[in-house]
C-alpha cells in the first residue's frame, strides 16, 4: 500500500542541540508513561516533531520506529514480573497490524476525497468520540473501585468479560494465561482490528486495546497494560517496516527519542509494581479525558477550512493550534507526574517496611 | 525528655512483648535467667528504639533484662522508681543513677561494680551517645575498650546505620553489589552507537532512505538500539537504587495449569479367568 507516498527522504531536518535536547524530554515522559499504561506518549510525540519542521508522513513514520524498540524493552521489563502475557499479545497484535493497514487505507481515502482538511476533522472526531466514550469509562471505573475502598482488592470480571468467556465456539477456542481461561479467537480480530485502526488514525491503539482486553476479555489491569506492549511492538515493527520500505523513517529522530524514552520505560514498568491496579486506569482515563479536550480545540479550525463554518481568522487558529498542543502535553504530564508520585510514595513506604522487619528481626 | 513520657512508652513496648510471649512467660523467664542484657536509658532521646531492640535480643538469647537508667535530673527518680515497680514484679531489675560524668563512663563504672549481675550485652540508644553518624561511631570506639561485654548501639533508621544493621540480620540481600561494569559498559557501547549515527548522519540518512532491502537497515538499527541502550537504561536504574517491588519479583503470576484437554480416565471392562 501507500504507493502514493512521496519520497521525502531530502526533507529530513537538520538537528540543532536545541530540537535533540526537546525530542530527549518528551521521548522520556512519554517512555514513561508508555511503560505504566502500555500505550500513550505517540500523540505527542508525532506533533511535537511536526512543530520542529518534520514532514507529517515522517514524523509519523519516524514515531513508529521507536515505537517498537520502546514497546519490546518494556515488555521484556514487565514480563519479569509476570505481567506479560506474549500469546494474547501476539495473537492480538496480529489482528491489529491488519488494522493499522485498512485504517490507513481509509485515511488515504478520505484524504483523496476531502483533502488535509477533512482527513485531520476524521482524525479528530474519532479521537473525540473514542476518548470520551473509553476514557468516560475506564475513568469512572477507576474513581469508583477507588472511593467504593476495595482499591487493594483482586479485580473482578466485567459482565462483558464474564459473556465473553463463556461463549464456547468449537475450534476457535485458545487459553490465555492472563485470562485464565479459553477464549474464542474470533472476539479478538475485531478488538485487534479496532486497535489497530486507532493506531493508524490516533497513532495510539493502546486506547482501545487495554480497555477492551481489561473490560472485554477480563484480563487484569496490570497484565492488559503489560500486554499492550507487545501488541505495539508488533504493531509497530510491521508499521516502521512498511514506512522504511519508502524511505520515510528518520532513524536519527527515532534513535534520539529511544534515548530519552528507554530511560522512561523502564521507569514506567517498575512503576506498575508498586501501584494498585486501578490507578492504572485512572492514569489511563485521565490522559484520555484531557487529550479529548485537546482535540476538541482542533475540530472547529477544520470545521472552517472544510468551509462547513464561518472562515477562522489566521490569529485564531494559531490560538487554538497552540492550545491544543499545550493541552496535549499537559495531558502527558499529568501521566507521568502520577505515575512518580505513586512510585515515590510506593518506595518510602516499603522502605518504611523494610526498615521494620529488618529491626524486629534484629 | 520527660520521664513521664519515657515511662509511658517503656510500659507500651512492654505491654506489646507480653502480648507476644505471654505475660507470665516473660515473667518467668526474665526472673530465672542467670544472664542479664542490660538497657541504658538517659532519658534524652524519645526513641524506644534501644528498649525494642533489648526485648528482642533478651528474648532471642534467653537472658533477663535490668535496666539503668542515668537520670540527668535525679528529682524525678522518684517518679520513675513509681512507675517502674510493675517491672520490678516481672523481674526487669532497674537501677537509677544520677548521671554525674559522660555517659560512657557511668555505664563502664556501673557493669565493673555489678560483676554479680551477669550482664551479657549492654544496648544503648546511639543518639544517647552523641553518635550520630558511622564516622563519629568509629571515633568513638577506643574510648570503649575496658568495657567487659559488647556494647550494642540502636539507631534511628538512618541510609548508613541501616545498612550496618542490614549486615547484623545477615540481610545480604540488600547489600547485592550494583551493576555499575554492566551500567558502564553498555553505557559505553550507547554513546559509540548513537556517535556513530549522529556523526554520519547524512551518510546514513542516505543509505537508510532508499527503500527496497535497504529498509531492514533503519529497522535493525532500532533493534540494536533497544539491545544496547535498553541494557544501559536498565542497569542505570538497578544503579540509581531505582528497582521495582521486591514483592513483584518473588511472587510471580504463575500460570495455572488448566485442565481443559486433560484425558479423563475410561472405564474398561476387566475379563476375568
């Protein structure tokens, strides 16, 4: 596919300390985050290239191959601690690479029909409905194991996954180990799919994929997280392939963001370890909440330039193209403060517990 | 301090040990034992980290417990000897003495005039001491050589004392020496990869765009990229003292054996001769 792609290897900016030190920063909070809730950090790490110059197609591209580095890092951490379950991930990721290819399919499509214009409002109505109705959920769920006071307790299976895992179709059945139980393959390729279609649209599937491994399959919050990062790395490895076939990878951009994101990951999955389960969602529906808003900024500028509203003056648009952006970021800082403050309250209070048993020992 | 205070937390640590083994055990105990630790108290510090730490120790090696107390203000040895009588009837000796001289002194002269009292270890609150540091702890022991049984110096959790005490409770574990080679060596292979990618970056720019066969070099590189600087990454962490729960590492998801497929055993017909 994307025979269209232009080659726009000559486009490639050149690097000043300046744009290797914000590519650094914003590749390790975005790590981190990654590494906590399996997905999350692309969204602003694509436009965050674009504002230096980037061409869309390799920022894209470029985003992508440090995806897949990133995401197998963190899998490999957090399969240390049993939290990764490779056979959903690699059945799942499966799924969602055919995703990521119809996704993109049908963005080039909308764009040959609608032009730029119509295909960033696609972009952005999906992102909003998408992320109200998930994150809505995943958010409210999280509020409410929260303040219900069983934060600490095991998980229990949502109805949905309960059905799911009931439903005995004869040769499509596969045990997974995080679900502890056999479920038919065939309710997987359209979550798969769907998680791959967000990926190529939103450049973060994770939205869809841990929320419907948690809610539909019944897998816990820590393992479906875990084994989003697989899912990503074989996402990602097949897209950074198909960009790299036309030339559009920009290994340096790609390498500089490793550096700064492979320091988060591994932040972010030994995070996963001293946190209750539901914080995970709540870092989840928070960022999703808050992105929300960041596009919904968006959507009136390519409202206007569809001319399906009044013309927006150029001041304006710059106002809300900025806003949007700080929102996004805003959003990916919020994550990553959570995220370390669990961490650090995590840490006093096992040292604090260390340093009892090693006196009463004594 | 006061002594009021000071009584009042003695009895809660006390009241806990008595939970623990049991009232008249304890009592018992602590009467019949030849062997005595003895616990000094100043007064000074609110922490009943040294009384704790005598319980346990008595009760670990089956020794009694007497205490001394050096009372920087002997008019409220009264109140003390008042409050302290339940202890008496346990069978926790106690000894108020006014404290005259430095510290170390008074307890020297006082394990040298009590032979008879069998005193096995004295344990003392390090704060007591004015030791608050391993380097003043080190300057201090020669002072401590005519002493006739091992001093034991209780620490508030301190990052050094700690780890002093981490080695008394044989908890290596903690100790395990850092991955600081590992850290620098993939440290090392990181800066030479991202040098040479950086420094060449229009020759590879060149070479990595042009498509076909030529994209497995960009996905390769990325693959190096994550071996080498991930094992950095990872190592600079373990380095930092940054690690995960010890409890994630022990307790891991351990899949269960699912029983789906499992033959169930057949009825057969038995012929019989």
């Amino acid at each position: 596919m994307h025979n269209s792609i232009p080659f726009e290897a000559a486009n490639f900016i050149d690097l000043n300390y300046m744009n290797v030190l914000y590519l650094f920063i914003v590749g390790f909070i975005g790590g981190l985050v990654s590494g906590f809730i399996g997905s999350g950090g692309a969204f602003v790490l694509t436009p965050g290239m674009m504002s230096l110059g980037v061409p869309g197609l390799v920022a894209v591209a470029s985003n992508m191959c440090h995806k897949f580095p990133k995401a197998l890092v963190g899998a490999i951490k957090r399969a240390k601690y049993g939290q990764v379950d490779i056979k959903l991930g690699i059945v799942f990721g499966i799924f969602a690479e055919a995703g990521v290819f119809y996704g993109a399919h049908i963005q080039e499509k909308i764009k040959a029909a609608f032009g730029d214009a119509g295909s960033n409002l696609y972009v952005s109505v999906a992102f909003v409905v998408i992320l109200a109705v998930v994150g809505g959920l995943v958010l409210r769920d999280a509020i409410k194991t929260y303040k219900s006071g069983n934060a600490g307790a095991e998980e229990k299976l949502s109805s949905i996954a309960k059905w799911v895992q009931s439903v005995n179709i004869p040769g499509t059945m596969v045990y997974f180990k995080c679900l502890k139980a056999k479920v038919s393959v065939l309710f997987i390729v359209p979550l798969g799919f769907a998680t791959g279609m967000l990926a190529a649209t939103i450049a973060v599937g994770g939205f869809i994929g841990v929320p419907s491994m948690i809610y539909v399959l019944g897998a816990p919050s820590l393992m479906g997280s875990a084994t989003e990062l697989v899912v990503a790395f074989v996402m990602g490895l097949g897209g950074s392939f198909k960009y790299a076939l036309h030339g559009l990878v920009d290994i340096r951009l790609a390498g500089i963001i490793l550096a700064g994101s492979l320091f988060g990951i591994q932040l972010g999955a030994m995070g996963t370890t001293y946190v209750k389960p539901f914080l995970i969602k709540f870092v989840m529906g928070v960022i999703m909440v808050i992105v929300l808003f960041s596009r919904a900024f968006m959507i009136p500028v390519y409202l206007s330039q569809l001319g399906l509203i009044q013309t927006l003056t150029d001041t304006t648009v710059k106002i809300l193209k900025n806003t949007s952006f700080a929102i996004m970021a805003f959003a990916l800082l919020t994550g990553a403060f959570i995220v370390l403050q669990a961490m650090y309250k995590g840490r006093k209070e096992e040292r604090a517990m260390e340093e009892k048993e090693v006196f009463e020992n004594a | 301090m006061e002594i009021k205070e000071l009584s009042k937390q003695f009895e809660d640590i006390m009241s806990a040990s008595f939970t623990e083994e049991g009232r008249f055990e304890t009592a018992k105990r602590m009467l019949n034992e030849r062997h005595k630790v003895l616990l000094v108290l100043t007064g000074r510090e609110a922490d009943m980290n040294a009384a704790k730490y005598a319980l346990n120790l008595s009760r670990r090696i089956g020794a009694g417990v007497n205490i001394l107390y050096l009372a920087k203000d002997y008019s409220e040895a009264s109140f003390l000897e008042e409050s302290m009588k339940e202890l008496k009837a346990i069978g926790i000796g106690y000894h108020i003495r006014p404290c005259e001289g430095p510290i170390k002194e008074e307890i020297i002269k006082f394990i040298d005039a009590e032979k008879e009292a069998y005193i096995s270890f004295a344990v003392i609150d390090s704060r007591d001491l004015g030791i608050r540091s391993v380097k003043d702890q080190k300057m201090d022991l020669h002072d401590w050589e005519s002493l006739k049984c091992p001093l034991v110096l209780v620490s508030k959790p301190s990052k050094f004392l700690s780890i002093r005490r981490m080695i008394m409770s044989q908890n290596y574990e903690s100790l395990k020496k850092k991955p600081v080679v590992k850290m620098i060596a993939y440290g090392i292979a990181s800066v030479g990869l991202y040098a040479a990618l950086l420094l060449n970056q229009s020759a590879i720019t060149a070479v990595f765009t042009r498509g076909a066969w030529y994209a497995a070099l960009p996905i390769a590189t990325a693959f190096a990229i994550s071996f080498v600087h991930g094992g950095f990454t990872n190592y600079f962490w373990s380095v930092m003292g940054i690690e995960a729960t010890k409890k994630s590492l022990r307790t891991r998801v351990v899949e269960e054996k699912h029983v789906y497929d499992r033959e169930r055993p057949q009825p057969r017909l038995r012929a019989r001769l």
